[in-house]
C-alpha cells in the first residue's frame, strides 16, 4: 500500500498546510476502509487480540521518511478511551471496524496561565464505518477524546501531519483545570 498525499499550495498568500492536506486526508482514510486489500492488510489482523485487551493502543503505525504524515492503527477494546488531549498536528480519523465516539472541546481560557485550562464538551458523535472521516487542527483546533462505549471492539484507522514542534499535543484534566505537555517518546 502506498500513500501518497498530492498537496499543491496555491502561489500568492500562504495557506496553513492543514487547509489543503485535510480534506485529502479525510477522502483517503474514507476510501481506504471500504478496501477489501487494506482491511485485510491492515485491520483484520488486530481483530482477535482486540478482544482479549483492556485498553486502546495503536497496533502499527508507518511515519513517512520525511516526516510529513503518520497512519497509525488503532484498536479500542470495549470500554477504552483516550485522555482529553489535543495535537501538535492536523489530523484525520476513520473508524474501520465497529463503532467509537468522539467528543469535541473547546477551551473556555485564553491560555494566559500556565498549566491551566478550562473546557466545555460542544458536541459528541458516534463514528462508524461508512462515515466521513473526523478532522482536527492542531492544538485548541482539536481538543477532543476518543473511547469504544460499545461492548464489541472497534478498529479505527488515523493519519496525522507534521508535528509543529517537539511536543505532540496536550493532555487536559478537566476535573483539575489542568493542562501539560505530552512528548512523543
């Protein structure tokens, strides 16, 4: 399988990469779950462990050598969720197998004070396959959490963007009002 992101930035003002790279994003993660080749190649394979896990993990990964993408597989056993956290890229989701929900936040501060943040959820959505693909900006663009309420597991398929920087986004506790850092070790 190979991706290739066709990306042409028009001449005159500059336009943020994630303008363009987006919607393409979106439109291949979208047609990569209704093929029979990716699925096999891809999704199938994590199915049967999926089951017997407790909590979501990506289960493979391809970064491009330029580091210009990143398609990670992810797999949500009954009951995961991520952390509220955001990214320090665009970023595109599809769910290949089952069914997750996603919950958006937007951030009440103006991110004046270090370590702290305010959220309110602003909407929730159940994605399954034979959706459109979910997207995010980076950062603030994006604050969300992704879990698999249902009791079946489910496969989701990503594709991110360059990192804007050594961090690769920001988890959140709302309970605490808590912002930090989170690294790509």
């Amino acid at each position: 399988m190979t991706l290739a992101l066709n990306i042409e930035k028009p001449t005159g003002l500059p336009i943020p990469l994630e303008v363009t790279a987006l919607p393409e994003a979106a439109s291949f993660l979208t047609r990569s779950v209704t093929d029979p080749e990716f699925l096999g190649t891809l999704v199938s394979p994590f199915l049967e462990r999926a089951e017997r896990e407790a909590g979501w993990y990506v289960a493979s990964r391809h970064d491009a050598p330029d580091g210009s993408y990143s398609l990670q597989v992810f797999v949500w056993p009954s009951g995961s969720w991520t952390k509220i956290h955001d990214h320090s890229s665009w970023g595109a989701l599809c769910c290949a197998f089952g069914s997750v929900v996603e919950e958006r936040y937007e951030r009440l501060d103006d991110g004046s004070v270090a370590d702290h943040a305010r959220l309110r959820r602003i909407w929730q959505r159940k994605w399954r396959r034979g959706d459109i693909a979910s997207t995010v900006l980076p950062y603030d663009g994006g604050i969300h959490r992704i879990g698999n309420p249902s009791e079946s597991p489910a496969i989701s398929i990503h594709l991110y963007g360059p990192q804007l920087g050594a961090v690769d986004g920001r988890d959140y506790d709302p309970s605490r009002e808590y912002v930090c850092d989170r690294r790509d070790d």
